[in-house]
C-alpha cells in the first residue's frame, strides 16, 4: 500500500481546519447579531417601529472623519428618528427625523465602497452643522422609500398652517 504524501495530508488538514474555523465564525457573528437585536430591539418596546434590521454595516459618521472602522450595526427606524447601534465598539447613532435634510444611495462613503448603493442620511447635528452617516442595507430601496415618506410627512405637516385650502 502506498503512503499518502505529507504534503496533501496537511494541505487537507489546513483546508479542513479553515473550513470548521469558518463555520464558527460565522455562528458566533450570528449569535451575537441576534443578542444585540434583541438588546437594541428592547429600547423600543411600545413605540412605532417603522423598520428595523440587525445586519446594517455602518460605514461611518461624516464628522467623525475617514479613519473610522466600518462595522456591523442595528438600525431602527421609528417616526421620531432613525437609531443606529454599533455591535463593536458600542457606539450609538441617533438621527431626529426633523434633522434629516437628504437621502441619497451612493457607492460609498468617506472613501470607503462595497461597489453597492448605499443608504446615506444628510442631516443637521446637535452642534448645528451638516453631517451624514451611511450603512450597507438589504431592502435599500424600501428604507429609502419609508425615510423619504417621513420627511414628505414632516415636510407637509411643517408648511399647514391649519388653513382651507383651495
């Protein structure tokens, strides 16, 4: 009987190996977007959730600068504002709906891309200046759609003056 070749015995060890390594990973990144969904999720409890995801990648905030890290995010979307938290490090994003200016789906943001649209929200910061932040979300085009919606509702419910109109 022929020896098998150490070579391809280890080869197929460390594919093997990567592949078992992989399959935890994974279960663990699940494991804790279910953890923090719920944690982020408990905050909400008895107020309008309007949409909510657990695996938004957070591209970052504007004024924050380009050296931030992207990372894994909770996003909520309520009437009063649009909420973000950061799986690691802990970080929290609260954006009023009556300070968003803008929506846009560009390909990245502060140089960063995944070459896919993302959701980007303009508004005005508690400083009073212009920021952004931005996440790679599925169901784009229906977040985009429900944050257009409350600013049209925003935006309509600003410009009544309680009036008859014509």
């Amino acid at each position: 009987m022929d020896e098998l070749n150490p070579v391809v015995v280890a080869v197929a060890g460390a594919v093997v190996f990567a592949f078992v390594l992989i399959l935890v990973i994974r279960a663990i990144a699940r494991s804790i977007e279910k953890k923090r969904a719920k944690e982020v999720m408990a905050r909400f409890v008895g107020q309008e959730v309007l949409g909510a995801t657990s695996n938004a990648l957070f591209f970052g905030q504007e004024s924050r600068g380009m050296g931030q890290v992207r990372g894994n995010s909770v996003l909520v979307l309520t009437p009063e504002q649009l909420y973000c938290e950061m799986w690691s490090p802990r970080r929290r994003f609260e954006i009023p709906v009556g300070s968003i200016t803008e929506i846009s789906t560009p390909e990245s943001h502060l140089g960063k891309t995944r070459f896919s649209k993302l959701l980007k929200v303009s508004y005005e910061n508690a400083s009073g200046r212009d920021d952004s932040c931005a996440w790679l979300i599925r169901n784009l085009d229906t977040w985009q759609g429900a944050l257009t919606k409350l600013i049209e509702l925003r935006d309509g419910a600003a410009g009544d003056d309680g009036g008859d109109q014509a």
